[in-house]
C-alpha cells in the first residue's frame, strides 16, 4: 500500500477524474460499442469497430498535468486521464466500462540470471525509445543457469491498494482486482491487464538474442528445444497458479484479448460473472514475433507446439502482433483449433491473410503506426493504407486497432483526424 496520506489535492483530482469517468460509462453508447465489438468476435459484424491506442502516445497525457505526488496515485491518475481524454476527443469505438480495474500485485521472480535492459543512446547521449538486453546466456551450456521458478501474489499490497482507491472515491467509481498485467511498468497504470500473454519466443530472445535464435536452430536445435519446453512449462505454471489461487476475471470486456483488442464475445464469462473461473473461460495471446527470420518449417518444429499447447488452456486465441503471418497462417489455424483472431500488420499480405481468414476468424488489423508520426503525416499514404484494407477484407470480421504510435508532435487532434478519415473510407 502507498505510504502516504492522501491529500486534499490528490483526492479532489481523482475524484473529479471519476466523475468524468462515469459520465462516459452512463453514456448509452458504450452499450451499443460493446453490442458491435461483440458481434465482430462473433463472427457476425455489423460494421468494422475501430480503437486507437493512445496509452503509448507520447504528450497524449503530458507529465506536468499530474497532480498526485504519491507513486501508486499519479499512476491511476494518468490512467484516469487517459481514458477520459480519449473517450472526449479521439471518435473511436472506445468502451468505458462503469469500475476501475487493477492486477493482482503478483511476485514474479527472474529465471535465475539476470535480464538486464538496456536503453539505445542518441548522439547527444539521451536515451530513445530503442533497447536492447545483456542477453545473459551466452553459449549453449548456460541453459544449467535457468532455474524452475514459483510465484506469488501479494494479497495484502492488492487489497491495501483497493482500500485506498476505494476510499478515495469508490462511492463514485467502483473499483475491481482481477488478473494482472504481465508488462507491468506502473501498479495503478496497468494498461495489459487481463492480457494472459504467452511471449515464448519474447523471452527466448532476452535470453540468447537474434544470433542465437538464428544460428542455435542449426548450430544447437536441442538448446532451442529445451528453453521452448522450458518457457511452455514455466507459463503453464504461472496460468495454472492464478487458476489455482481463484485470481483470475472475465477478460472478455475491455481487457484486452490480444494487443489492444477487446474481449467482447459471446461465447466465454462477461464481467458481470460472478463465482470461479477456469483458463477455459478466458482469452489467451500466442504471438511470435522474434521467429519472421525463421522458416515456417523451422517454426512449426520449434516453436508452434509450445503456443499450441499452451492455447489448448484457454477458451478462445488471439494470434500475432507486429509479425507477418501470411507465410504460416495455415499451420497455425491448424495447430490452434481454438483461433479466434489474427493480427494482421503492415508486414503481411494484406490480401492473402484475408482470403484465408474468410469470415471463420477475425481479421484484426494493425494500421502502419509511422505514418502518424512527425511533424507532417502524410495523409495520402494514411489512407491508402486504410484504402488497401478496405479493399482487402470485403467479408471480413474486421477490427482496426492503431497501436505503437509514439509521438504525434504534440498534436493530438491527428488521431481523431485519423478515426474521421478511416471512418470515411468504409462508409461509416
């Protein structure tokens, strides 16, 4: 729990913040946003649902607009403002749901060597949004350095948390625990919780790098192997621990089912579920980024039966984020029954993955991000991206999610700019 009191200051701030938050929540059209994002993922469309993601924006929330001095409260409250701030200006199908929501404070230890980030330098030594890792296992044999890991939550810093948010202004906004957010940056800013991501290949890459993952498939596939199996057991230690322990929650709302995508689906617990859950009743996120330089021969030996194992855990899958996947798109709707949506980013055949997918998946589309960027976004290249889209996914589920924009120069008004004109594009 924070250590300090509360001050007038602090309390006024967030509730005014709840306020703000509930007038959005009353808004008769955040039933209907949920009514569209639930027939998208159901398969049965109405219309493409569209959501940016401004939690990653650079000055979307600027830092001299926080008030709270305490840690866990100035995280809350830009998270509060965030949510606010987007639902008043951006124009997308955002959902306000009528509560607040944080992870449990979980205790997860390192894997018996340590992962150490390590931040790009620019010419003028400041630091750029680039990193890169020690990559602690450096050869082949220091796999023996890897340690079985056991975790924990902390129940009494989860409920210490609650009481103080519900103190200072539950009788305004409710205030809910559930799951946890595994790229956890700030306790109370918890933007991926409720994201049961599986990151098998994410980790791999920390651990040994790019040359590793590339030369170690020829140079040493039994190491590969052994860290895969390694990763699978070590998340389905984690999942079966929150199972176990009753810490999980519907995700099927607006936690996230993949990278920035909605849960809203028929066919798993919404939030209005009371009682216990399995891993069966929620989202689950396959991705393997780190493995586009890899075969899909190679990937379907290496790395598809961890993210296949681990799917056959949860009720319904979201596959992929930045990566290409029109190349081995069939071996996983193979291997993953249970596929539900699929990433489709700048990198993929825009085409191709759609004639694929058909109308059995939901075509989950990644907008180019850098075309936001800058002191000049060229609109033209804008919507033609969405133009290409458009011509794309005729029959398609399609939701649109703009993610991993930066910097924006400043200029907020460009992302409802952006919403405006990709609403256009397809008529709505």
């Amino acid at each position: 729990m924070s250590g300090n009191t509360v001050s007038s200051i602090e309390k006024s701030v967030l509730r005014e913040l709840a306020v703000r938050w509930m007038a959005h929540a009353s808004n008769p059209a955040m039933g209907e946003r949920k009514k569209l994002w639930t027939a998208v993922h159901d398969l049965k469309p109405v219309r493409p649902v569209i959501l940016v993601e401004t939690s990653s924006v650079d000055g979307f929330v600027e830092p001299v607009e926080l008030q709270c001095a305490d840690p866990f409260l100035r995280a809350v409250e830009r998270n509060m403002r965030d949510t606010v701030r987007h639902a008043d200006e951006v124009g997308d199908d955002i959902v306000v749901e009528p509560w607040f929501r944080f992870g449990w404070q979980m205790k997860l230890p390192d894997f018996g060597v340590s992962v150490e980030q390590k931040p790009a330098l620019m010419g003028n030594n400041e630091t750029s949004l680039g990193y890169s890792f020690n990559f602690p296992v450096k050869t082949p044999a220091d796999i023996s350095l890897l340690r079985k890991r056991a975790f924990e939550v902390d129940r009494e810093k989860t409920a210490g948390y609650k009481a103080l948010l519900e103190d200072v202004f539950g009788d305004i906004l409710p205030v809910r625990v559930g799951n946890y957010d595994p790229f956890l940056a700030e306790s109370g800013d918890e933007g991926f919780c409720g994201n049961f991501f599986f990151g098998l290949t994410w980790q791999v890459y920390r651990f040994i790098g790019n040359d590793g993952l590339l030369y170690w498939v020829y140079d040493s596939p039994e190491t590969i192997r052994w860290l895969m199996r390694y990763l699978t057991d070590d998340k389905l230690a984690l999942f079966n621990f929150m199972e176990r322990e009753r810490l999980l929650t519907p995700n099927a709302d607006t936690q996230m089912a993949g990278p920035r995508a909605y849960g809203y689906v028929s066919e798993l617990p919404g939030p209005s579920h009371t009682g216990p859950l399995t891993l069966k009743n929620l989202w689950g996120w396959a991705e393997s980024q780190e493995t586009i330089n890899i075969s899909p021969t190679m990937y379907r030996e290496f790395v598809l039966p961890g993210l296949a194992e681990l799917s056959s855990r949860f009720g319904l899958i979201y596959y992929g984020c930045c990566e290409p996947v029109h190349d081995r798109l069939p071996l996983i709707m193979k291997a993953i029954p249970n596929l539900r949506s699929v990433s489709v980013s700048g990198w993929s055949d825009l085409e191709k993955v759609a004639e694929m997918l058909g109308s059995r998946y939901v075509y989950s589309r990644k907008p180019t991000p850098a075309l936001l960027s800058g002191a000049n976004p060229p609109w033209n290249l804008a919507r033609d991206d969405m133009e290409k889209t458009f011509r794309a996914t005729k029959g398609s589920c399609l939701e649109i999610l703009l993610r991993d924009v930066y910097t924006i120069n400043h200029d907020r008004g460009r992302l409802a700019e952006w919403v405006r004109m990709t609403k256009s594009v397809f008529g709505m």
